[in-house]
C-alpha cells in the first residue's frame, strides 16, 4: 500500500538543540530547549531521537513566557527513548513537534487533579499564571516525588495538597488521590476538573466525581500511556 | 515453565528447529501442526521424527490455552473467558450471522485508554497480550474452521500493542498459519496515529476508527486519547493514504442521546470526511455501570443514518448481538474479576 502524498518528515518534527537536562528526582528529568513558538500552557510535544522513528508525546511543563521548553518525564528502563533522553546534554540534538493539544485550562474555577509526572501540564499552567481559582491535588508514591512543592506551597498554600501512598509526612495526605477525594463529602460540581496521569487513576477518579454528581462535561482527562 | 511454540511465526519457528538441531523444514511442518489442524499437543505432530518431538517437548510447550467459561446468546453470539496473567481474563465473541462468522478478539488485559463508554477502561490496565494469546482466541474455539471475519475490537487498544498484533495478523494470514485473507480481518482503533501508520504500511486488513464524534471538544470527553492524537491529525494522516479499491476505512460511531446524534453532527461528518472513501458504522450504546451516557432512541438513530447516507456517506446500523450475555467488551471479564 502507497502513500498518496511522500511526507519525507514523516511525524513533522524539527530539530532543537538541548539547552538543559536536570534529574530532579531519581529517574525523573526536566529536560529544557529554545522555545522559538508559543504554546498554551496543557499542550504537549513529540519528541524523538531520531525523525523517521515513532515520537512519543510528552507535556510541556514550563510557563508560556519562559525562553524555554521544559519536559518531565520519568526513565522506563524498557523504553526505546526515555533512557537515551535522560542521558542527553545541552548541546545535543533532539527532534520535537509543535506545541498541539487541546487540554487546556479556562479562567474557570477548577480543581486540577495529577498523579505522578502528571503534574507537568499544571506546572505550565501554573507558570503561567493561571493558578488563582484552582486547586492541585498531586499524588505520588514516594515523598521525593512531589517535583516543585516548595515552589508550589509557597505560591498555593492550601490549595495545594499532596497525596503519598508509600510513605508519610506532615500536611501530606496517607494514601492516593482517590482516597483523598473520597473523604471530603461534598465536592464543587458547577467546577471544572482536569485529570492527568496513568488510564487507572483518570478512570477511577472520573467515575468518583461523576458518582458525587459532577457532569461529564466539566471532566477533562489526559492519559499517559 | 516452558516456552510456546503456538504464537510463533514461520521465521520463528524454522529458526528454533535449527538450534535444536533440527531439520529446517521441521518450521513449516510445525506451523501446519499449529495453525491448520486440529491437535493440541507437540506428540499429535507425526510427520515429526519421535526424537524429534522429545526435542521438541524437552523445551517447549504447545501453546493452547483453553477458555474456562463459554457463554451462549439466544441469538447464537458466544463469548469466551480466556485465562491471561495474574488471574485475570479476557473476552471473545463469535457471533454468527448467516453464512458468516465473525470473531471479534481482545489485544490487550484491560485498557490504558480510558474512554468514558467502555467498560475495559474501567478494569484498568493489566497487560499486554502475545500474538500467540490473539491468535488462541480463534484457533481455540470449536469454530474455528468455520471462521469467516475477525474484527480486532474487543478488549484493548491494537496499536498500543502493535508488535503483537502485527505479528498475529502475519499468523492469521500467511499460508503456513491459518491462510485467511486480510480482506476478512479489521483492526480497530481509537487513533493512535503512529501504530496506524505502521500497520498501515505493514498490514493489508482493513482498518477501523472510533470516532463517535467530529468535534474535538466532545471528543475529549469520551476519549482522553484525543489530547495526544487528534481526530483531525487522524483523518489527515487516512487522507494521505491510497486505500485502493480492495482495503476498507470505516469510522466506528456509537450514538449517544442529545450528545453526537443531531443535524450539527451530520454535517460536520460530511465536512471531515469529504475526500475519503470510507463507511460509517452506527453503533447502539448499551449503557455501563455507572455511566452518564444514554444510547440515542431507535428513530434517532434511523434519522441519522438516512441523513448521513443522503450526504453520499455509506452509513450502517450495527446489529446489537448477544446482549443476554454481557457481549459489549469489558462487562463479562469485569463481572469475572470481581466474583
């Protein structure tokens, strides 16, 4: 089977040249580049190593007027790009898409809702300066997994709670975001809701709100996958 | 515990017989044994030398795994329970309809998706399934022989397990393993634009999109998926593709009430699908716990149908099969799971 048309930059990726690569966390980079377009803060990147092998997507996590694009991402050790990533240096090159997506934040009040490195779209929201009306409920396994929460509690306060399921700490909450929304009794329903992180963590906390009679219409959810 | 010989591809296999010291036509002679007759065990493969199969048998298993539960629609749809990792299950209807039967197979335990109207979803994701797991669930029901449609649409998404079931689809359709055409088989998918290319390039089946509505907004609500793959960069991708007169698109629509069923939505189907020859098939939402979806009324969809098929769209209801026996993908494992 043809191609009607020959896309020689088959994923239309270009090239950019690393400016940054912190691990932040063991086996969690922040990966940063020149930013040369805008983006609105929830849109992800492709990224790849090389432009004729299948990207993987990634959310920006950085503010929408920084001189750069940032990525979080974690290293799968069995994964085709993720353990070449973590070893790049500024300097290197690394193919990457245009900002596209459509998981983005209103001025509406909302409650924005993560699990993991799923915390990368609100941090650029954050960054952005859409933070006012809204609340982040960030949950982890480990405490050192909480990426920018001196940055966030400070700016927060209280409309930032972190959920921990393997380990304890004062003003974090024992046990995963599910659990955490189960015990207040009554949640906003004429709010909006923003889910980010792994499928099982998206449909079981989208499944909550809807049973606590949130609309569907007002849940929105990106998947790492 | 020992390696499968069933789920191996002819490469695979002649490969193997040579390490073992074998003859290399021993490759072609197992993948008939596997994938054409019917036998169960590496003893029933007598045109194999007896040392031969005490090789064979000294590291490999056959491969089969047998359904543990069957059930039976008043309408003649079957779903079997297979057994998979960590105690877990996965579903396969065989719905016969006249001359024809179709299979429709599971590719992965669970799903990593998330769509608001699937009950996989909500059992999460458990594990990928081996091209020899995709394959049993055909291979291994009384049927078999009398197979004439494999649709790739139970539970989990093919692409995000795309080595497997390219390799399956190799399986099913080279001469050496079940021979059978790939204008009979269909591989659906909710859009992850990168396995479709490649399976695009790589398959000759035909391929199916879930769409269930042209508007980006709403899609996003049903499909979290479409954040990452949008259904315009899906549709444009298709555009970019010769589909020939042989090989078949079609977008998967379940109808949803007052959500995707109005004029609004006709014309804007008509509007992103201009340029591509496909078909469109109506899907009947069979509600989920919990959900806060309703399937659209009977006239509804009629209407729909007839307004998308006057537009010049080709536009089909599917039948709703084996309802008596949880048959929407999902509900049967999940029922199983929880006792």
């Amino acid at each position: 089977m043809q191609k009607s048309a020959n896309k020689n930059q088959q994923f239309e990726l270009e090239e950019v040249t690393i400016s940054g690569n912190e691990e932040i966390s063991p086996g969690v980079h922040l990966i940063s580049w020149l930013r040369t377009c805008n983006f609105s803060p929830g849109q992800v990147v492709k990224i790849a190593a090389d432009p004729m092998i299948a990207p993987r997507i990634y959310s920006i996590c950085s503010g929408n007027d920084e001189s750069e694009i940032k990525v979080l991402f974690n290293v799968k050790e069995d994964g085709l790009l993720t353990p070449w990533l973590a070893g790049v240096i500024p300097g290197m090159k690394i193919w990457v898409s245009k900002p596209y997506g459509s998981f983005k934040d209103s001025k509406k009040p909302a409650w924005w809702i993560a699990t993991g490195t799923g915390i990368a779209p609100f941090y650029s929201m954050f960054r952005s300066g859409m933070s006012e009306n809204k609340t982040l409920i960030h949950g982890v396994r480990k405490l050192d997994q909480f990426y920018f929460e001196d940055e966030l509690e400070w700016a927060m306060g209280d409309r930032y709670v972190r959920c921990c399921s393997q380990e304890q700490s004062c003003n974090v909450f024992p046990g995963r975001v599910n659990k955490y929304l189960e015990e207040i009794k009554e949640l906003p329903t004429d709010i909006n809701y923003y889910l980010c992180g792994k499928a099982i963590m998206v449909v079981e906390v989208r499944d909550l709100l809807i049973s606590r009679g949130v609309p569907y219409e007002n849940i929105l959810a990106e998947i790492y996958f | 515990m020992k390696d499968s010989l069933f789920g191996k591809t002819l490469v695979e296999l002649t490969a193997l017989a040579v390490e073992l010291g074998l003859p290399r036509f021993t490759g072609k002679q197992m993948a008939e044994w596997l994938y054409q007759k019917d036998i169960s065990s590496i003893d029933e493969m007598t045109n194999l030398s007896k040392k031969a199969r005490e090789i064979l048998n000294s590291k490999y298993e056959f491969g089969l795994v047998n359904s543990t539960k069957v059930q039976e629609s008043v309408d003649g749809t079957k779903k079997y329970l297979f057994p998979t990792v960590q105690g877990k299950f996965i579903e396969t209807a065989m719905i016969p309809d006249d001359d024809r039967k179709t299979v429709c197979v599971s590719s992965q335990v669970g799903c990593k998706m998330g769509c608001l109207f699937c009950m996989t979803g909500k059992q999460g994701f458990q594990g990928q399934l081996t091209a020899g797991e995709i394959v049993n669930q055909i291979r291994n029901i009384p049927e078999w022989h009398k197979v004439t449609n494999i649709v790739y649409m139970g539970m989990g998404e093919p692409f995000d397990n795309l080595e497997e079931v390219l390799k399956s689809l190799e399986i099913l359709t080279s001469e050496w393993g079940l021979a059978m055409s790939p204008r009979r088989i269909t591989v659906s998918t909710i859009g992850i634009v990168p396995g479709m290319v490649t399976f695009l390039n790589q398959s000759e089946a035909h391929l199916a999109v879930s769409m269930h509505t042209p508007f980006d907004d709403e899609r996003q609500k049903l499909m979290p998926v479409q954040v990452a793959y949008p259904l315009a960069e899906v549709i444009r991708e298709i555009k970019s593709w010769d589909f020939g007169r042989q090989r078949r698109v079609s977008f998967e629509y379940i109808v949803f009430k007052g959500l995707n069923d109005s004029p609004r939505h006709v014309q804007e189907l008509c509007k992103i699908l201009n340029g591509i020859k496909c078909r469109i098939n109506l899907i009947r939402f069979h509600p989920i716990p919990g959900t806060p979806l309703e399937g659209t009324d009977e006239n509804t969809l009629q209407k729909f149908k007839e307004k998308l098929n006057e537009k010049g769209i080709l536009t089909t209801i599917r039948a709703s099969r084996g309802q008596d026996i949880y048959a929407a993908c999902g509900l049967l494992s999940t029922k199983e799971m929880v006792g």
